[in-house]
C-alpha cells in the first residue's frame, strides 16, 4: 500500500519539471512514510537512471530523460529495503501501489518455470508475471492494485487497475505530457492548470452520488477505470489512452445447492486467511454489525489454530447514549472473544480544523458525517502501531444489506406477479423490524407506480445515474449499480483517503474476486428469505453468537450527524461562504452536502 506517481512527456525534463515531480510526490508523503523513490528514465535509448537526489538532479540524465516512475512506500511486506520502489525485474521498472494477496502461490507458479526472485514481496511477483504473461498476469491477481509498469523492451507503459476500483489511479492527458497518480492533489502540487467539473458538483449537490464514473471533480483528470488496463505506446506524442476492460461482474445466475453455505463459508475464511498476509501488525474494524464480526470471528478461528488469537486488536467509534451507537454490541463480541479493543467518540474528536484536514486527505466532498468517523477510527488505529486492517466493506452490496434492497426485491415479485411470496416475505420482514405492515405495503406499491411510469417513459429524474438506478426492477440489477456506481466506489474512495492519511492499509475480504462473482452468481433467495436480508451469510456464519447472527437492526455505519451539525452550525454555515458562483445558490437535497462542498472549496483555495 503506497502512492504512486508517472509522468511522460515527449520533451525531455527541464529543473522546473524536477521540481514539480518533487512537489507532487511530496503532497502524498502520508501514503508512504517508509521510504521513496524516483527514477528518470530515457524511452528513446536502453537502460535507466536512478535518481536519489530530485532537489539537485545531474542536468545530463534531465537532458535525456521523458519518462519519470516515482513512489512512496508503505512497508507492508518485506519491509527491508529490497521493496523498495521503482523495482525493476528484467525489462520492466514499476511503480506499484496495493496488495497482491495470492502472490506467495503465482510467486511459486512462476519458479516453477524458471522465474527466480530476489525478494520476499507482491512487487518482483507483479513484474515477472507481466514478463511471463504479458496483461493476461491481471487475471491472476488476487487483490487491490493501482500501478504504471514501464516495459522497456517494448518502449511502452502498461497501466492497470484492480477489478473493483479499491486502489486510486488518476490521469491527465494533453499534447505535451501523460501524467498517472494516487490522489487528485498531485495534479495540483504538479502545477497544472484546473478548472470545476460543473456536472459532477451539480451531480453531488443534487443527488450525493461522487465516484459513480470516471469524472472527478475537475474536468481536467479523470479516473483510471477499474477493471481495465491500457498499454501506452511511447513516442513523439503521449499515445492516445485506450483502456481495455478485463474482467465483468457476472451474469449467469445458478441454483443454490445445499452446498451454497459451505462453499460461501470456504471463500469467505480463505479470503480473510489470504488477507492477513502481512510482515506488520494486523487489526480488524468492529461496527457490531454482521459484516465486521462474520470477518473477525473467521480471524479468530484462524488465528486461533496458531495459538495467537489473543494478540488480536480491534477498533471502533462509538456514540454512547446517541442513536446510532452499537456498543454494546461492540462489547459483547469483546467479551465473546477476549480481544483487546480500542474505541474512539468521534463527537469528542470533533474540531473544524480537524474536520477541514479530513476533506483535505478526501479530494472531494462527502456526504455524511460517517466519513468522518472512518477518519477517527483510522487515526486510533495508527495510535496502536496497527498498519494493516480488515474491514466489512462490500457484505451489503453483494448480499443485499440495505433496507432499499428488500424494498426492491419485493417490487420485483410483484412485477413478476409473485404475490404470495411478495406478501409472507413483506410479513416476515415487518414482524422481524417493528415496521407498520400496512405502511411500508403502500411505499412498496408506489414504488411498483413508479417502476411502470419508468417503463412508460412518463417519469425521469433528469440525471441518468438516478434513472439507471430507479428503472433497475430486479434486485441483482440494483445490486450490480450499488456495487460499481452509486454505493460502494464512494466508501472505498473515503477508506483509502482516510485510511492513507494515517499511513494504515485497509483489506475488504468481501472484496475477493471469488467471493464476489460466487454471490453475484446466486438466485435472490439465497440473499433474502423469511424477512432476512444477507440470509446466506447469517446461515454460514455459525459460528457467530446469535445476538449479532440474527440482528434484527440494521445500523449501517451510522453517526448522530443532526447532533453534529447543531453543536457546530455556525462553523458549517461559514462554509458556504467559499462556494465560488454559481453553486452557491445551486439546488441541494441535504444541507450537508453544501457545506462539505464549501469546507472542500476552502481547503483547496477556490473561492
């Protein structure tokens, strides 16, 4: 886990371009406490150059230089100094930022072949199975990753991002350079010029959504996509980027087996095991919630079998005597297991300049003061010399968590015509909840109006992201637009960023490949049956004490923010003070929205 930094440009490096290579790769010494690198190199003959000292650079390898790999380093795995970055390996020199889980297995694979190693990391593995199996290596990989592989005996870049989009990678391109990084700053400490993507802070400020394409917030630099790579060819110009996709979620749906449960289970364990992978201490989220405790208690089991289980540590933020709090869920797991857990109230952590240091680290606005407990939770973490945890991020967008997604589900039988299901799964969920059968009946039906008025083309929202959303009339179709749109790409965005900022590396096992395209592969009532959302997951995780199994509550991770935005009103009203025209006066659908928008303005000096 690191970040990284790729620059080419036709015309060779000039001091100023040494300087701001400096700059931009400074804005993200949080990402890599542990150590750096820069290396110059010359597409136009053979070899490399390495840089060691970028302030004062020999003017000869600027006068041949086009091409510049740079990286800051979070030592993760093999922390001695033969990780560090830019690696090479044959003809290739890479900037890397991530986690190849499986890399132990292909690192086997490949000596096997004759393919030796010099070091114990994912690194030297990423490039010699790109010598071995060119882009085909990313079917392979297990994990998050974010990297620019230069193949110096084909004079070009390889450019690739993880299959979900878990790892950052930005571009800017123009008929003068190609520039790859980890974090929108970068571009700006780089010195290149910016203006506001007026479409996506509209699309914010009207319907929260951030992170659902490859737009940022200014029009200039765009997100690499995930599940694609591009080759670059390096020439006279920046070569047109052309990212190919490979790999889709799937769309073949099975039959659950009475096997569906262990084999979840098996996936579930194996890519927590894969994920505990580290050569540093490793912690675990606790929300109390079913997702983070089915991740810990699978921890626990293996740890176990290793005599170690009483060395694990968790982390939490708390709200005690306020909506939303789940200590005493949090407590009870404490209690279960013996482990030792840190908490943190986010409430007392709260400062404006603290909050402001928060958006800063974020590079766009957020949507609810839950980001900002994330924060809280990543700095207790760093607090404990903890660098890598595990988190549940991704268990509702797989297994339909939300409450919009049994909502769905049930407009979804009654198109089919399904009633009777329809109505012993709306009297299951409502006895399970405490809802008003008669109540949630009626928005059910209007949400059914709504979905034929869709079809009828006689309702539209105005913005396509929202009409995507709302026409999908099949859960496994909602669940594939929160999964790669609208839900989890701003979560994970928020969890590098905060999580970066601390020099912390966060894992999602929810997040293994395998695991994913096994639940997208399975029929809605593995996910939701008798009222219960999540259903296969509750069944294979036995293991869990029945008070956290069969919660009835789902909290999500929640946050008393109307108590937030009282205590501090005057603080987040002056926000909207540096909203440059014309989005002060924009249309918002929650306050909020307007004053992080504003707090982000003002971080970045653009009123």
């Amino acid at each position: 886990m690191c970040g990284i930094l790729a620059v080419y440009q036709p015309e060779t490096f000039s001091r100023a371009h040494a300087v701001a290579l400096r700059k931009a790769l400074s804005a993200i010494d949080h990402r890599g406490p542990d150590g750096e690198g820069i290396t110059l190199i010359s597409s136009r003959t053979p070899g490399d150059v390495t840089v060691s000292n970028i302030e004062a650079p020999d003017e000869q390898i600027l006068s041949i230089s086009d091409l510049a790999l740079a990286h800051k380093r979070l030592s993760i795995i093999d922390t001695s100094s033969a990780g560090h970055q830019p690696m090479k390996y044959h003809h290739g020199i890479i900037t890397f930022n991530g986690e190849i889980y499986n890399y132990i297995e292909i690192r086997e694979e490949l000596k096997a072949v004759g393919y030796i190693f010099h070091t114990g990391c994912d690194t030297e593995v990423i490039l010699a199975a790109y010598d071995r199996w060119q882009e085909k290596c990313l079917e392979k990989f297990n994990g998050m990753f974010a990297f620019v592989l230069y193949d110096a005996s084909r004079r070009r870049l390889f450019v690739a991002n993880d299959r979900f989009g878990v790892k950052p990678l930005y571009y800017y391109q123009d008929n003068r350079c190609l520039i790859f990084a980890s974090e929108v700053k970068q571009f700006q400490a780089y010195g290149l010029p910016l203006t506001l993507n007026s479409n996506a802070v509209n699309t914010f400020l009207t319907t929260y959504y951030v992170d659902y394409d490859e737009q940022t917030f200014f029009n200039e630099i765009r997100r690499f996509p995930k599940a694609h790579y591009a080759y670059v060819e390096l020439g006279n110009v920046p070569g047109e980027l052309k990212p190919q996709l490979y790999y889709r979620l799937g769309n073949r749906i099975t039959n659950a087996g009475q096997d569906t449960v262990e084999a979840f289970g098996n996936l579930l364990e194996d890519a927590v095991r894969i994920r505990m992978r580290s050569d540093v201490p490793v912690g675990f989220a606790s929300s109390g919630g079913l997702d983070s405790s089915s991740i810990l208690y699978k921890a626990y089991g293996l740890l176990k079998k290793e005599g170690v289980e009483k060395n694990i540590k968790t982390f939490s933020a708390i709200f005690p005597g306020l909506d939303g709090d789940e200590s005493r869920y949090i407590r009870y797991i404490e209690d279960d297991l013996g482990v030792s857990s840190f908490y943190t109230n986010p409430l007392d952590s709260f400062s404006v300049d603290d909050f402001e240091r928060h958006i800063y680290h974020q590079d766009m606005p957020v949507a609810s003061t839950s980001y900002y407990a994330e924060w809280c939770v990543a700095r207790l973490v760093s607090q404990h010399d903890v660098k890598v945890l595990l988190i549940g991020q991704g268990g509702d967008e797989l297994l339909a968590g939300y409450h919009h997604h049994f909502y769905r589900y049930c407009r979804q039988l009654i198109l089919q015509g399904k009633f009777r299901k329809y109505l012993s799964e709306l009297k299951s969920f409502c006895e399970l909840k405490s809802f008003d059968r008669d109540k949630l009946h009626r928005q059910i039906v209007n949400e059914v109006k709504y979905a034929m008025k869709f079809k009828m083309g006689l309702k539209a929202s105005g913005h396509k992201l929202e009409n995507h959303w709302n026409s999908a009339n099949k859960l496994i179709d909602l669940l594939k637009i929160d999964f790669s749109e609208t839900m989890l790409p701003a979560y994970l965005r928020s969890d590098d960023r905060d999580a970066m900022a601390f020099g912390l590396e966060t894992r999602h096992p929810f997040l293994d490949y395998r695991l994913v395209d096994f639940c997208f592969s399975l029929p809605d009532d593995a996910k939701i049956k008798q009222g219960w959302q999540k259903f296969l997951l509750r069944e294979a995780m036995a293991e869990l004490p029945e008070t956290i199994r069969y919660r009835k509550d789902k909290k999500g991770y929640t946050t008393p923010q109307d108590v937030w935005l009282s205590a501090n009103r005057e603080a987040f009203e002056d926000y909207t003070h540096y909203i440059p025209e014309p989005y002060r006066s924009s249309r918002v659908i929650d306050p909020f929205l307007k004053y992080t928008f504003g707090a982000w303005c003002k971080v970045n000096k653009l009123h």
